[in-house]
C-alpha cells in the first residue's frame, strides 16, 4: 500500500501534473512528472478501463502502487508523478512494471532539469 502522505488524491493536482508537466512514455506505463514546492512527493495512479475488467484494473492499480512506494525514496520532495497504465500493463509482472517506472522516471528528471 501507498503511505497517505505520498498519495495525490485531488483531482487538480492530477491535472497540473498531466498538463503542465513532462511524461515519458514506457510500453506498459506512461509516466507525468512536474516540481511542485508543496511538501513531500505524491504519486498517482490512473488506470482506465481500457486496461481491462474490473478484476484485471485493481490487480494492475495494486501492482502499480507495490512499484511506486519502491521508488519513494528516489524522488524529490517536490516532485508530483502519475503513472497511467496502458492496457500492455494488464500482463505485465510486477518486476517489469518497475524497471519501466525507474526508466520514466529517469527520463522525466532529465527532461525537467532541461526545461529550468
């Protein structure tokens, strides 16, 4: 599970981070990152109903939020991400998940640290 204080559960906060921000695109994830000066780091989780049943979607949100909480730690405290699973996600194993998260994420600092 996700510890509360690093979930991102307001709607506007996941907008300003997929509008505003930079995104990486894996074949199972697409990740969407900005800097925010608010706090510690929150992630999110969009999972669509194009990933699969209901079954299948909560299988892949519990897979996605085991993989982020990994990769607290790597974060800035700044830092909003959301990680939107493309339907590729609902075979995906976990290990494969977070090799794909790491390398978004990477790819995101890169990018953000460009655009300073």
């Amino acid at each position: 599970m996700l510890p509360a204080q690093f979930r991102m559960t307001r709607s506007a906060e996941f907008s300003a981070t997929v509008k505003h921000g930079v995104r990486a695109v894996q074949p199972d994830l697409v990740v969407h990152a900005r800097r925010d000066d608010d706090g510690g780091p929150r992630i999110g989780l969009v999972v669509s109903k194009s990933v699969g049943s209901a079954v299948q979607r909560h299988r892949v949100s519990r897979r996605l939020r085991h993989v982020a909480r990994s990769v607290i730690p790597d974060l800035d405290p700044g830092d909003r991400v959301v990680i939107r699973a493309l339907p590729s996600s609902r075979t995906a194993i976990s290990a494969r998940l977070e090799q794909q998260l790491r390398s978004g994420l990477q790819r995101t600092h890169t990018l953000m640290e460009k655009n300073r």
